[in-house]
C-alpha cells in the first residue's frame, strides 16, 4: 500500500468541482463543491451523535438508505441547521444535482457547514450550479477548498494497494478546525474508492475504523451538529466484489484506515489556531474502551492543550486529565514520557514525578508534532487520539465568528 | 437572613491567619493559611472525585471520619499530587499545628492546592508555623488570600440567621480559577459556622447543597485532584442542635446555600482570564439531573464561551451544547434568550432563530453578567450552572504556569 497524489479524484471513474456561489461574501473562496462517480456506488456515512442535527444529515440519511449513491454535495458558510425550512432546502440542494448533472437527486449526498441558524438562501446555490457541473473534471483541489471553514488548509490523502490482482484506490478530502471532537464534531470528510464491495460490507468497514480515527480526534470538546463521514465506491477497480469477511474485506479496511488516520492527524493539526499537533498514545489500559476514553481525555483537556501551547512539560495535568476521564485504573502505576522529532524524555513513573531536563523537555516540546506517550500498566490494551494546542487565536477565531 | 462583613471569622469562636513562609517566591503573596475554631467542632467535606487525588485528600478525609475537627490549614504554590512522600508531607503539616497551636494532629483538615507533581518542602512550611499561629484573629483577609493560586481577588462571605432565638453565622472563603469545573475541580473552599449540628445533619446539608452549587460551576472543563469544600460548625451560637431534619434543618441548609452559592459567582466571574460570569438558567427540563447535565454542558462549552468572550450571540452553539450533553429532549422545543443588567432578548424559539436586533443583543451580551435562559419545553427542572468566557488571558495563564 502507498499513498499516492491526489484525493476523491484519485479513485476510477470521479470527478470533482468547486465554485465561489456567494453563500460566502468573500469572492475568492468557493463555498460549493460537488463530487461525482460515472456509476452508481455502494454508499456509507456515519453522523454526528449530536441530539441537534443539521437538516442535511436527515436527507442524506433517507437518500442512502438503500446503500447506494452517486454524487455528493456541500456547502461552507451556512450549516443549514435550526432554520424551519431546513429540510426543504436540504432536498432542493439534492433536486439541483438532478436538474443540472442529471444525476437522481435521491442519489445525492448532501452536507452544510458554517453558521447554525441562519437561513440559507437555495437561489444562491442554484446560480452557481451550472458552473459548478461544467467545472467537473481530475483535479479536487477546489472541491477540497469549497468545504473549507476556518481551515487554513486543504485535507486530502489517497492510496493505492492491490486485491487479488487489480490495484485499487481510496481517497478523500475532509474539513475540520473548530468543534472537533469525538463522536463525530463539526467534521465533513468526503470518501471515494474504485473497490467493488458491498453497502453492507462497506458500512461495516466505516463504523469499524471510526472508533479508532475520526472518534479520537478533539479540538475543542464541543460535538457539532452537521457532521459527517460519508463513502461512495464505485467498483471501477474491477475487483471480485467484497460482499462478506475474509482478506480482501481486511485489505480494503487497512486501506481505508491509512486514509482516515492521515485526514485524522491533518484535521487536528489544523485545529482553529493551533500551533502543533497533540497525539496521545495510550497503552497498557486494561480494555479498548477505557484505552480510548483516557487518550481522548488527554488531548481535550484545556489545561494540556494550554501547556503543550506553552511547551510546558506539565505531566501533572496528563494524570488529572486521566484521572478525571472516568476510567478506573490505579493511578500509582501510570507512566508519562514527551516524545516528538527532537527526543524523548520520561517525566513521570508510578504517578510520581521523575528528575528531568526542562531544557531537554522544552526542547522536545516546542516541535510541531508532540507525543504523549502514557502506559496505565494495568493491561494489554491501547489507543490513539489526536489533538491540538489551546492557542491565543482559538479564541480570536472563536470570539466572533458568527458576525 | 442577611449578608454581612467578613468570612470564615464571622461565626463565633473562629479566628485565622495567612503568612508568606515561602513556598512561593514573591515575597507579597501570602502561601499559608489557618483557621481555628476555639471548641472542637463538627466537621465535614466533599472531595474531587478525580481517580488522582492528592494526598493531603487522604488525611482529610481520615483525620475528619469521627466527624470532628478544630483546624483547617491550607498552603498554596503546590499541590503536593503525584509526589512519593506526599502522604507524610500532608501528615507532618498536622502535627505542625499541633505542636504549634496545640489542636490534636487528627482534628486539623488540610489542604494544597498548585503545582501537581513537585516534592513538597514541609520545613518550609515548619518555617512559618509560629508566625502563623501567632497572627490569628478575627480578620481573615491574608488567610483568604493565602489559598490564591491564579485568582484575581479574594472570595469571602458570611450571613447572619436566626435559629430559633439564637442568631447564627456561616461564612466561608474559596479559591477557584483554573480547573474550576463539576464535581469539585481544583477548587478549595473553607466554611465555618457557630451552628449546633450533628456531624450526620452538616455532612448531609454540604452533601444535597453541593450538586447546586459549586458542582454547577465550570471554567475549563478539567477536574482537579486536589479539591475540597469542607465545613466546620462549632455550636457557640448556643441553638438547639440540630440532629435531624426539620425546620431548623432547613432554615441551616438555605443559609449554607446562600453562601456557597454567592462563592460559585465569584469563583465562576475569576475564572482564569474571564471578562464575564455566564449563568446559564436552564428550565423546563424532564428531571432534575437533565436540567443539571444540560445547565452544565452550555456553559462548559469551549465555543459558547469564546462567543460570550466576543459579546456574540452565538445561540446556535448554546443549542449545539444541550445536543450533545447527552440528555434526552426534542431540540425543535427549546427556546434561548441572553439576558443581562443591559435588557433581555430572544434569540431561539421552537429550535429556530427568531429574528432580533444584533446591536442590542451586543449591547447585553458585553455586561460583567450575562444570562443564558433556556427553557427545553419538556418538564418541570430547572438548575442554574456557572462559568465564565474563554479568553486570550486564559491561555496565556496557562500555557507555562509550571514554569
């Protein structure tokens, strides 16, 4: 398996498209993208678990509900969400792509994201629709940018990797920064693969991997209410159909894993403000639940997040933070170490503080990607969960975003 | 029942003390506090129920399980957590004060509270026992500000009460900041009273008073390990003492809430770096425990309080807060409005923006106290929770406090 360029253009027989329709005042950044597989695809998403969800997820609900797909719509700047007419223009977006790429609306994957409850004007989006198809073509990369929020970078990954003897591909492009967070947080990532499998098999394989990707990211806490992970594949690649368990099944679900840890890592290193990407790796817990439960405690906790914005080897709120996450482990046996490109230090062993270097720890700390290395000694199982530091322009970003 | 001057020294029979005995390096800022009741009182407390817990907890909680004390001692600067000696160190710092003020080791409740994970030095400590005990009074100001960590102000209060024909006293003094948050965060607060009570009677009212008071109150969301409130009522307001429940129960049970509750609002208003107190009045709620859940998770929310912290009427988030605090409610009934000393505005009704007047909103949106009213349509529960806005000053404090 490698990775390869590209994204949703990467696998066979997609397009992609993306225009300025004027949802977004400013003229130079498109707020409405479009992908597009030449056949139907097998189509799976999981959505946010928040109680208040956007009028998009409940019609791209329906609209997959017999596992099929073709194209997906988005648009950046209105969640589309607590407005009463909601639902109406959530369908109106999908009977565009009908009218205009000629492709059944109830084939169409729809998602918003920006501002809650502000009503979105559907006129605005139909004017950009025609461009919007006849743009359509290899090149993702404004796709990528029209689903941008306050992102400061586009998202994109794919592979390349064999079943049997055809080579496959899996891409996508993804937009996060603010309000991620397990479970699904204001979080779109759009999925494309030329595997032939079915929307059984595939919606297995996307419920599985997000319990160790998209769940175990955090930037700040808060889970939105429009978000999405949604796959289409299309089985250009021409494989044998991957319809039940078995190695074909296990090659596709480390493919998709490869893509989705890496859009992972990007969406929290491009958390709102953030300096440097946080991954906790968290070992010896003595379940999966409880692995996962204290790694993401760790990369939420304001006061790490703080610390590791201030490069601040303070092992102390790493145990506060497990401490308080709720699981049930001794915590005189945990053990805490910094690591990152410029070294690894031990800070902590048996819940106890052990001399170290602070100029060493500074060092170590002041990288763009930081490990906190912690084992609880109390089992065989681990995790993985990635955050960002808690910066001066979260909070810049976050203090007026609406107006 | 009415507020009057003073704190932890308006009951009859207390006196306290503060001292700079060195645990910190300015010189200004005092790091040792006691109080002292002149009779051996009843004593109770609750405790963070973080898994880590420091270990000045642990003697607390042995030293008061007879349901009696006479002392409290507290220093600041460092937590004395996650240290190998730390046990000792909490041990030694009550035989201190019985051998400089003659209170029995076992009858003293002690308390640290700053740093997590650097060796406590007792002889420090030793250093300014007998300044300590010789500048007890009546005046608790420097023992107020001796428990400050990253507090801006002191936080005291007292009332006056009757009980029968006897006027009682209950005051307190608090310390909060950083890591205020539900379930006792890194937050120490000291009540005394001259109430006669059982130690059952006053470990059940500060038991029923906390899950209103200071667990309803959140500055960042992390839970601290060294947290306590703890009360001392001594009976020389020579009432009935109360052994059960009943009217005087319950006249002692309003006027510890008056006091707790007035600390929660000063402990939520000096949240690290806060510009404002935000009070979420949630109604309307299916029970009690949703209303709280709900209360909590608003103003918990890392992106409602960035909003409060621009004045921006952000109601979408404060909707998204409630959707994913995990209670049960239909988000198309609830209703928002910000209030404050500028006016009151409606923002959500039914789940959907109404339309309102942007420039009043921010009008009442930057007063020192906002109002976030929500009512969820679905019940008879209300709670009020506490906190404050996310601001740059917040991360400033903490991205090196250790350092």
């Amino acid at each position: 398996m490698e990775f390869i360029e590209g994204s949703v253009c990467a696998a066979r027989g997609f397009s992609a498209s993306g225009v300025h329709c004027g949802i977004r005042k400013n003229r130079t950044k498109p707020d409405l993208a479009l992908i597009v597989s030449e056949t139907t695809a097998s189509a799976a998403a999981v959505y946010t678990k928040n109680l208040v969800k956007g009028a998009p997820i409940s019609v791209t609900k329906k609209n997959i509900s017999d596992g099929k797909a073709r194209a997906m719509i988005c648009n950046s700047g209105n969640a589309n969400t607590c407005n009463a007419d909601g639902l109406e223009i959530a369908e109106k977006m999908c009977s565009l792509v009908e009218r205009y790429a000629g492709i059944p609306a109830k084939d169409v994957i729809v998602a918003s994201t920006g501002v809650i409850g502000q009503p979105l004007n559907v006129s605005v989006i139909e004017g950009g629709m025609s461009a919007l198809v006849s743009g359509l073509s290899a090149n993702a990369d404004i796709a990528a940018e029209a689903i941008m929020t306050t992102d400061t970078k586009r998202k994109e990954a794919a592979v390349s990797f064999m079943i049997g003897d055809k080579e496959c591909r899996i891409g996508g492009i993804a937009k996060g920064s603010g309000m991620i967070h397990p479970n699904m947080a204001t979080m779109l990532v759009f999925i494309t693969s030329d595997v032939a499998i079915s929307p059984e098999m595939l919606s297995l394989a996307l419920s599985e991997d997000v319990k160790d990707s998209f769940n175990m990211i955090s930037v700040d806490g808060d889970t939105s209410t429009n978000d999405m992970v949604s796959v289409l594949s299309n089985g250009m690649a021409g494989n044998r159909p991957i319809t039940g368990r078995g190695e074909d099944f296990d090659v596709f679900c480390k493919a998709l894993s490869l893509i989705t840890k890496n859009l992972c890592r990007k969406i929290a290193a491009d958390g709102e403000g953030a300096t440097r990407l946080i991954e906790c790796r968290l070992a010896g817990a003595s379940d999966e639940q409880s692995a996962r439960t204290a790694a993401r405690a760790v990369v939420s906790s304001s006061l790490v997040k703080a610390a590791m914005f201030g490069s601040d080897a303070n092992w102390g709120r790493v145990l506060c933070a497990i401490g308080y996450s709720g699981i049930d482990t001794d915590p005189e046996k945990i053990d805490v170490s910094f690591e990152s490109a410029n070294g690894r230090i031990e800070v902590c062993r048996n819940g106890s503080g052990v001399d170290f270097s602070e100029e060493i720890a500074k060092k170590i700390l002041t990288s763009d990607e930081v490990v906190i290395d912690v084992s609880l000694n109390a089992g065989n199982s681990c995790a993985v969960a990635w955050g960002c530091d808690l910066t001066y322009d979260y909070v810049k970003i976050n203090g007026d975003y609406r107006t």
